[in-house]
C-alpha cells in the first residue's frame, strides 16, 4: 500500500490566544470563535470568520492530490514550519499541536490531530481548551492522539519506507523532539533519503479563493482607513510611537485582531533605514514620515506604506523625489497582469528608479567608460520592489520569482529611494527616504488595488493634512 503522510506544526502564536466561549455554551469546550458564541464575528456555515468548513475541507483534498504517488514504497512528510499553514489546512487555533493526513490508495486519506489535552489549572489560566470530541464534530478530524505519542506514530511510519519529503525539519515542538531526532535514529539501521516539498503547500496557497480575497480586501481596507486617521492627525512635535500608537487603535477599533507586523514610523534620516523599528524620534517641522504598517484580521493581512511630511506640506525637493517614486509605483501597478513575474517587476523598478536617480542629478548618466550598474542603483533601492501577501505578510518566500503570477494571486508593490547623508549627494536631497506600497489583486490585465482609498498624490496628501477640524 502506498501511504503518504502530511505533518504540520503549530507553532506558538497571538493566534492562540482567541476569545473564550461564553457560559451559556459551555457543553463546547473550543478555544475559538464558534457563530454559536459569536455571531458578531462568524456565520453559521463558517468554520473561521470568512472561511467555511467546505473550504479547510478542500484545501486538504487539493493538497493531497497534488501530491505524485507512484508505486514505489514511500514515506512524504511535509512539516510545515510556520503556524499559519498549520491555520491554512485545519483552521484550528490549538497551540502545540500537530497535523498529519495519511493518503490510500483509492486517493481518500485520514486527518489525524496530536495534541496535549491540558487539565483545569491550564483552564483557569488561559481559558477553555478544545477537547477531542469537539475537534472530531467540529474541525472534521478523524483521530485524535495525545502529542506524546506522535514520535512513535512516526517512527513506525518511517521504518516502513525509505524516501520521504520534509518541510522544514528542525524546529522543536512541545514535547521537545524534532523530526530531524527521529530521522538521525532510523538512519542508524538503514538508508533514508530526503526531498524538500516546500513548494507543495505555497503553489496552493499562492492564488487565493473568493472567500480569502474577501478577508484580504477588509484587512486592507481597515489599515487603510486607520493609516488615513494617522496621516491627518500627525504634526510636528508628536513622537514617531504616537503615530503607531494611532495606527493601532484605529486598527482595532475597526475590528482587526493584531497588527500584520510592528509599525515603521521613520522621520527624517531615520527614513533612509529600511526597517528601522525604534519609533523614538520626535517629528521635526520639515521632516518626512515613512509609514510602513499594516494589520491581521482572521489570519489575513494588509502591508501599506506612505511618505508624508509632518507639517503638511512637501518642499520643493521633496516633492521632486516623491513624485518620481510615485510615477514608478503606478507604471507597476498597472504591469500587474496575468503571467508577469515579480522578477520583471523588481528589475522594470531598477530600470525606472534609475533613470528617476539621474534626471534629478543623482546619479551621473551612464557612459561608454561608466556604465550604469544594478550595484549603483542597489544603494538607494536595496530591496524587493513586491513580495506575495496572504496568510503570511510576506507569503509563500520560497516561490520562484520569476514564477507567472495567476489571478487571484495577491502581492504588494513598493518602490523606495533612499538618498544617504553623503557628501556626493545634491544637498537638498539628502536623508530623504521614500517608500510607498499598495496592495494588489491580479484579474487578467485589469489589477484591483485594495489599499487605493489612501491619498498617495502630494496635494492629496498636503489636502488630507490641512483639513480645517485638524487645526
């Protein structure tokens, strides 16, 4: 019999620490929203908000059957790393607990769930914990086993079989053993090889359904609208911490769970640092902010940056070197089609940041004798102009990048300079940092942008800051 098995770890997260259920269900010991308990968050039919029972369901299907069989003996195991695949596939918020999927031959496989069943003190602590019936009745689990008893499990199915695929094979989970433990041990008495299936689950992952595309569109229109209240808000002599203080009130209040990562709020020079996260500084009056936020709701997240000045008002050079980052972002936006690759993007970015570079007089123009190199460029754009967004802010890395990206596929597009303090710099463009970023959807030749509500034109900027119940 060919038999293949799936494991996923999930590792300790914020996900874990979802609402308690209310005293009038306590017959359903479960640690997450149910639309029983929360109706103001899930609908009947939902197994996480936005995302229906039906959907996990064929997300396991789809996984198990792009996964080759063949009639040669084989063990595959993909351990998956990150907690949000682990979410992805079961949408169950447990902490330390794993996932295994064991396919048969007639293409149907058995859910299996390792978990560490915690008694009352555990309770009382941190809330009610969910219990294996309602992981069978609920989440659609076929066995429950105690976490304890996975490295045997795997062992016995290791020993059968001597090829098998891993994803990610050292990280240690509760009860301190790793699956690179297990293997040193059956190495000891015969031959096994290993193949990385990394790719499995992020091919998946990559193009999301109308259900995820939903979520996707109302975290980022959330962040959006709480990067709005902040960029009005925000005058000289406020702490670059108050800014993302702000962000994350609005954030919350409008219904998100936590932020996608820590705020960036750089001011001034501190623009110039790609992620600088100190947030300490005080806003100077002819300062530019670089704002680099973004927030989760359900699992899904929104990634948005703007550069604005604390004062309201852009002066003349940075005006200039704004402007022309802007008219490069929206070149690439509208490059976001089906079929082209995040490495055309990134290298149609050099191209255009570049020549923005030398009409500014910031770069020489290149020559015969000096040619212009993608190292001359790297100084003042050193990262990636787009990464894949979804479950994870920066989702499914390990893709190719020049990969054709599908509709449904969602991604951001960020292109930045950032003009060092040095002395073969114009004057007035030094410590200049300017990043913006907006969050698109591929649909054939016509990209959606979900953060697009955010004023990204300077005298839309200026108008936002200079409203009159501001002053």
């Amino acid at each position: 019999m060919i038999q293949n098995v799936f494991k996923f770890s999930n590792s300790f997260s914020l996900r874990n620490f979802v609402t308690s259920i209310k005293s009038a269900t306590q017959h359903l010991k479960i640690n997450q929203p149910r639309p029983e308990t929360h109706p103001h968050l899930i609908k009947k039919g939902e197994l996480t908000p936005g995302i229906t029972f039906d959907e996990y369901q064929q997300r396991r299907k789809k996984l198990m059957e792009n996964i080759p069989s063949d009639s040669n003996h084989q063990q595959k195991i993909l351990r998956f790393q990150q907690a949000s695949n682990f979410f992805y596939y079961t949408g169950i918020s447990t902490p330390d607990s794993i996932c295994t999927f064991e396919k048969e031959k007639n293409n149907k496989f058995k859910y299996s769930i390792f978990s560490e069943q915690k008694g009352k003190e555990y309770e009382l602590w941190w809330g009610k914990q969910t219990q294996k019936e309602d992981l069978k009745k609920i989440f659609g689990v076929d066995e429950i086993f105690q976490i304890e008893d996975f490295q045997n499990f795997l062992k016995k199915k290791l020993e059968k079989y001597n090829q098998f695929f891993v994803i990610s094979e050292d990280e240690h989970i509760s009860f301190r053993i790793t699956i690179s433990q297990i293997i040193t041990q059956i190495k000891k008495s015969q031959e096994v090889k290993l193949f990385n299936a990394v790719g499995f689950g992020e091919n998946q992952r990559k193009v999301k359904s109308k259900a995820e595309l939903e979520l996707l569109r109302k975290s980022a229109l959330i962040g959006s609208y709480a990067l709005k209240k902040v960029i009005s808000k925000t005058k000289p002599g406020m702490i670059e911490n108050q800014l993302a203080a702000e962000f994350e009130y609005h954030c919350k209040m409008q219904g998100a769970e936590f932020l996608s990562f820590p705020c960036i709020v750089a001011s001034g020079i501190n623009g110039t640092i790609i992620h600088y996260l100190h947030n300490n500084q005080v806003l100077e009056e002819n300062d530019l902010i670089l704002m680099d936020c973004g927030c989760e709701l359900y699992g899904y997240s929104s990634d948005i940056s703007r550069t604005f000045p604390a004062n309201g008002k852009f002066t003349n050079a940075q005006k200039k070197l704004y402007d022309s980052v802007l008219k490069e972002q929206e070149n690439l936006i509208q490059m976001c089609q089906t079929g082209v690759t995040i490495e055309n993007l990134h290298l149609e970015a050099e191209r255009g940041l570049a020549r923005a570079l030398i009409n500014l007089g910031i770069l020489k123009p290149p020559s015969l004798q000096v040619p212009l190199s993608r190292d001359l460029v790297h100084r003042f754009f050193p990262h990636s102009v787009s990464h894949l967004l979804g479950v994870d802010v920066h989702d499914c890395e390990n893709l190719p990048k020049n990969q054709p990206l599908q509709n449904g596929t969602v991604l951001t597009i960020e292109p930045g300079l950032y003009i060092p303090n040095d002395p073969d710099i114009p004057l007035e463009f030094r410590g200049l940092g300017i990043r913006i970023e907006d969050d698109v959807v591929i649909h054939g030749d016509s990209p959606e942008v979900l953060t697009d509500s955010v004023p990204k034109k300077t005298q839309e900027i200026e108008s936002l800051m200079n409203k009159e119940e501001k002053k």
